[in-house]
C-alpha cells in the first residue's frame, strides 16, 4: 500500500517536473538573481568581473531627480488607464448591453470585438503617423481646416503635448479585454430584479447606478488591479512613440529601467530599479487583496 | 421589462455607429493607404487611392514574409507548449493529494504574482548566458514558462469541476490515468484550452520589448519588432509601410475569425471564475 502511494505520487511528481522546470529556471533563478544583481556594480566595462556594491544603486537611482519624476508620470498614465479606459468600456459594453441579445445587438459586439485581434504595434504605428508633424493626419487635417498655427511636432513640443497625444492614443479605448468582461457582467444580469425597479418607475440613470452598475462589481475589481499592476510596468508605447522625450517628459520607470539595463548595460542598476518596482506593486496587490476581503 | 421607446433605441444606435467609426477607421486608413504613393496620400488624404499601387504589398511581402514565420512559430510553439505544460499540472493538481501540492501550487500562484518587470534584466542576462541570442527558443521558453502559471490555475479549476463518478466508472471499465484524460478531461474542457491557447498567441504575438531584446537579427526578427523598423527607416514609403501593417494584420484576423466564439466564451467565463 506504501509503495503504491509513492509509486503513484512518483508519477505526480513526474508530471509537475516539466512546469517546474520552467518555473525554476525561467522564473525562480531570474527573479533570484534581480536581488542579487541590485546589489552589484556591473555594466559593460567590468562584466567580468562585477563588483559587490551593498545598497549604492537603491542610493543612486532613489536619488536621481529622473527616477522620481517618472513617477509623477506614471501617475498620469495609470490613473488615465483606471478612470479613462476603464470608463469606456464600461459605456461601451453597456450601451450594447442595453441593445439587447437581438441581431443588432450580436452585430454591436462582434464589431467591437474584431479590433482586438489587430496587432497591437499597428495600431500604435496608425498613431504614430496620426500625430506625424510633416505628413501626419491631426496637422493635415488642422491645416485644411484654416488652423495653421495649432499644427506642432505634437510627440516632441512639450510635456503636455507629449503626454496628452499619447494618453489620446487607441480613442475611443473600448475594444479590448476589459470590454468583453463587463459585457458579460451586464448580461448576467437577472432581468427579473430590473423589473420590479421599472415598475417602481426608477429612471434609467437610476437603474445603470442602482442596479446595473453594481453587478459588475466583481470584474470592475478584478480588472482594477490587472490595469494597475499593468499599467505600472507598461512602457512600450512611451518608447515607441516619444523614446521617453522631449527631455525625459514621458519617461516612466519602466522606460528608465529598460534604458540604464540596455541602452546604458548598466545591469546592476537597472535590476535595482525592477526590485523597486516589484516592491511597489507588490505592496498595492497586498492592499487591494486586504481591501477585497474586507468587502466580502 | 419596459419596452424601450424606439426613439431611445435610435439614439443608442446612433452613439454607438459612431464610437464604431472611430473605433474601425484606424483598419480603414490602414487600407486605403496602403495603395497609395506619398504624394497621393498628400493630395487625397482619405479617399480611396485613383491609382493602386499593388506593388506595395509584393515590396512588403518580401519583408513581411520571414516576420510571419518567426512568429507564428514562436506563437505557435510557445502556445502548444504552454497547454501541454499546463494540462499535465493542472491535471495532477485537480485529481490527487500528495505531499507539498499546496506549496508547490503555492509557488505558481506566486508567480502569477510577481511582475515581469522583476525579472527583464536578469532573464535577458541568464538568455545569452545560455547562448540563446538570436534563436526563437529565446523567446518561446521563457513563453512557456509564464504563459502556463495561468493556464494551470484555470485549467485545475475546470477540471476540478468534473464529477468524481465519471472517473470511478471508467476506472470500473479498466481506463488507466492517460486514458481518463484523454476521454473525460480533455473533452470536457476544450472549449477553455482553445481559448487559453488563443489568448497565449495574442499576447505573444503582441509583446514587443522581449523580442526587442533577444531577437534583434533582421532573419530572426518577430513581425510586432519588424513592423516597428519599417518607421525607422531614413525615406519612408508609407504606402509599403502600410501595406505592410495589413499584411501583419492578416494571420491573426484568419485564425480568431474561426475561433472568435470560443475565445470569447473562454475570456469571459475564465474571469468570472478568477
């Protein structure tokens, strides 16, 4: 009976190796070594031979007037990301919701659906060419319509014009996942309960606040920390649209930390920085997972 | 419920047309576009191109072309790769009881956890450590290894969701553990493998910065990286460019469009479970 439990559990433990595998070395071993890289001196002249430097990287970028002021930036566009995009999908998916399951209904969604399947990079490259400042839409359209002296280099005049252009970027930010979510969220939605709130004569401003809206409760919570903890580490459209300029206006840490890792090999500093973030969004899951708990 | 007055209806319709508009035109542009010459595009910004110039698409196929491949192998393996992963653990998980399951559960929990940006730097080191520089396998391993933490946690539930009769009474009929997964699991939870498959491919089709990093050779280029370094160029024919970006848009478009449903079902009813 013994051997048979261990046999058995041998081949359990045959079937977890293959995920551990990757799990230890791709994911364990790396986020190992982020602690331990923090804590050297090492870029590309003495890869060799890193040096032990204790907590000077942490002093180092904790100091740099750079670092902090990516994080005002990144508040921009993390709150843009958790009041903006969200917003929208919630309209969007509840104004199809209110369409109903009929044929126009299903058309509504499927059309909202389909872009989510484009690539990302090309619609980021549409962007680019929209705010383009020789051949691009926004200054042709601008210039045809008599307003000459608004056209500008919109990603490189300034910080407003930079950040503003790419928080602007994927108008009108419905299609994506967190549409599908609430939609499916509305839909659930037991029509038997409305009933009694439109027999009680409830307006539909007050059935979207009072009855629909906190259905989607749940999603609007789960989706909430995904785009936080998202939106923290995301820097791919700063670096592709605006390399982080003009100056540093639209560097964000994670722009930062790419740029002192690769574009500087300045290894040990930038794994400083991923530690830092780790921490940061690791303390905001702790509190919003307090947070959930409380609620229920 | 109140039959909505048909006014109220039209106007919903209405605000709707119009954010699809704004939503679909960046796909319409995309096209147009992509027929014409710069100068045309100056002239006639929006119209349909007077005169097509389809030798774009052949210019940018011959660019695109080895893009396409390297992603929809990367894609592709990675995908497979991650379900086959996953189901193998998340199998043993739903079905057994044996020493440490919490804990090493545990740990893929965490992992889901942890933010990538933690381990960009020394994953990029730990790449070219092992020589991995320039080989697909750079990107389709370390996929695999964070695409099956949330595959596991999901597929674990769906299969835990499967009665315990149906796997007594097949024992009853001899089946061995290859054969109950195979014909009662794997039947039973398709529908959310597909989906789990297909958003894995979305998201490694998508990513940029990785294949940025690891796969920089023109030969070994991923089509998100390729697509980025036709603006780097010096004259730009946005005609090709934009041809280009329809061509990259295609695959993808082919592949959901027969499996958008189970996508969808998949997305949804995984969030709701988590």
């Amino acid at each position: 009976m013994r051997l048979g439990l261990i046999r058995k559990n041998g081949l359990v433990y045959m079937c977890l190796l293959p995920g551990f595998f990757f799990i230890g070395l791709f994911l364990v071993y790396p986020a190992w070594e982020a602690f331990r890289m923090s804590f050297l001196d090492w870029n590309m002249r003495n890869y060799l031979h890193p040096e032990y430097v204790g907590f000077a990287n942490y002093v180092q970028v904790l100091g740099d007037p750079v670092f902090r002021k990516s994080f005002a930036v990144l508040l921009v566009f993390v709150m843009w990301a958790l009041v903006i995009f969200q917003g929208a999908s919630i309209i969007g998916a509840y104004l199809i919701y209110l369409l109903g399951n009929g044929r126009i209904g299903a058309i509504a969604k499927a059309a909202f659906t389909v872009p989510m399947v484009v690539p990302g990079m090309v619609i980021t490259l549409f962007w680019l060419f929209f705010y383009e400042p020789n051949y691009g839409m926004l200054n042709h359209i601008l210039s045809s319509i008599g307003l000459e002296s608004w056209t500008m280099v919109w990603l490189g005049q300034n910080q407003a014009s930079a950040i503003g252009s790419i928080l602007m970027k994927g108008f009108p930010w419905i299609s994506g996942m967190g549409f599908l979510i609430y939609l499916a969220g509305f839909q659930a939605i037991d029509e038997s309960v409305k009933e009694a709130a439109v027999m009680d004569g409830a307006s539909r401003w007050k059935l979207f606040t009072k009855v629909d809206f906190p259905m989607i409760l749940p999603q609007l919570r789960l989706t909430t920390i995904l785009v936080l903890v998202g939106g923290i580490q995301q820097f791919s459209d700063q670096m592709i649209m605006t390399k982080g300029g003009p100056g540093y206006d639209t560097t964000v840490p994670g722009l930062f930390m790419y740029n002192n890792a690769f574009s500087y090999g300045q290894l040990g500093i930038g794994s400083a920085i991923g530690v830092i973030l780790f921490l940061i969004i690791m303390l905001l899951t702790f509190l919003n997972m307090r947070f959930m708990r409380e609620q229920s | 419920m109140k039959a909505q007055s048909a006014r109220f209806r039209y106007a919903l319709i209405v605000v709707l047309a119009i954010l699809l508009f704004f939503t679909i035109f960046p796909l319409y542009f995309m096209l147009v576009s992509s027929l014409k010459t710069n100068f045309e595009l100056q002239t006639n910004f929006f119209g349909f191109p007077g005169d097509p110039q389809f030798e774009y698409y052949s210019e940018a196929f011959a660019k695109v072309k080895t893009y396409l491949l390297n992603s929809t192998y990367i894609s592709g393996t990675a995908a497979i790769g991650a379900v086959f992963v996953s189901c193998l653990s998340a199998y043993v998980y739903a079905r057994f009881r044996f020493p440490f399951k919490n804990l090493l559960f545990g740990i893929n929990l965490a992992f889901l956890m942890i933010p990538g940006v933690l381990m960009l730097v020394p994953q990029f080191v730990l790449v070219t450590k092992l020589g991995l520089m320039n080989s697909p396998w750079a990107a389709i391993l370390p996929y695999i290894a964070s695409g099956q933490l949330v595959i596991t946690f999901v597929l674990r539930t769906f299969f835990e969701e499967i009665p315990k009769e149906l796997f007594e009474s097949m024992r009853i009929d001899g089946s061995g553990e290859v054969r109950m997964f195979f014909q009662l699991c794997v039947p039973f939870a398709l529908p959310i493998i597909l989906s789990m498959a297909l958003l894995n491919i979305l998201n490694s089709w998508n990513d940029f910065i990785w294949p940025l990093l690891v796969l920089p050779d023109q030969k070994h280029m991923t089509l998100t990286v390729g697509l980025f370094r036709f603006m780097d160029q010096q004259q730009i024919l946005y005609g090709k460019m934009f041809a280009g970006m329809t061509l990259g848009t295609i695959p993808l478009m082919i592949l959901f469009g027969f499996t958008m449903k189970y996508f969808v079902q998949g997305m949804t009813s995984g969030a709701i479970k988590a």
